[in-house]
C-alpha cells in the first residue's frame, strides 16, 4: 500500500488495527476463526453488525467507525480487481453509508482582530507570540484540508 497508494505508515497501522477488531467481531460473535474466513463470510450484513457492534460493544464515536469502514471499503475495492467474482459482495459492502458527523466550525480571526491584537502586544516577544501563533493556525489547517494524508484529532 505504501508503494502504490502512496498511504502512510499510520494508516497502514489503522487498517491494520481495523481487521485485527473485525477477525475478532467475527470469532466472538459469529464463532468464525480467523483461519477459516473467506469472502463468503465477509458480507454486508457482518459489516453492519460490525459497524453496530463498534458503535455498541466498544463505544467508538461515529468518526472511529466511519475510519474502519473506510479501510473495509478500500480492502472491498482491492478485491474488486483481484476477486471479480465477488462483485456483488463487493458493491453491496461499499454501498454501506458512512455515519453522519458533525462538522465543528472553525472560528477565525480576521485581520482586522489580529492586527488588534499585535497593537496591543508592547513586547517585542508577546508581538513575536501572537505571530507564531497564527502562523501555526494556517499550519493547522493546511494539515486538517489534507484528507487522508493525516489523522489529526483536535
């Protein structure tokens, strides 16, 4: 994945950590061992227990969820191409919506409040904080814009 996908190390890490809970979820529920799972055992209806049973059992918030459906729909999309036979498994697990979350709002400063507060900054050093301050904002954001390359939680 990281060769051809170009994905980073820790979303390598939470897909991994994705399967690792759904070949658990499927032994404590199903009674199915991980040596023993194959693509008909991998349906919709498992998935939706799964997503249920993070949500439930585990007590993940919607995002949590939403991040390991993502990994089992990228995997459904790998098997797409390598499993065609499975097209129907494939289209009826990517299907699945993603929960709903809701978005915060980000509050920013405008310029005219930044250059309030530069005015009432007299050291040299508070003046030289607030700068680095909204220049770590910008950095920030540009990380939360970038989908998929970061996981950044604040």
């Amino acid at each position: 994945m990281m060769s051809q996908k170009k994905v980073s190390p820790s979303t390598i890490q939470a897909y991994k950590d994705s399967f690792r809970i759904l070949l658990k979820y499927l032994h404590e529920e199903h009674g199915v061992k991980a040596s023993s799972i194959n693509m008909e055992g991998i349906n919709a209806d498992a998935i939706i227990g799964f997503l249920h049973y993070l949500e439930h059992n585990r007590k993940n918030s919607y995002k949590t969820v939403n991040n390991r459906l993502a990994a089992i729909k990228s995997f459904m999309e790998y098997v797409s191409y390598e499993s065609p036979e499975y097209s129907g498994t494939v289209r009826k697990i990517k299907a699945i919506p993603f929960r709903k979350v809701e978005k915060k709002e980000i509050c920013y400063l405008t310029k005219a409040e930044i250059d309030s507060l530069l005015k009432l900054a007299k050291p040299k050093i508070l003046k030289e904080g607030v700068i680095i301050l909204y220049c770590y904002s910008f950095i920030i954001q540009e990380c939360q814009n970038v989908k998929g390359l970061f996981n950044i939680l604040w």
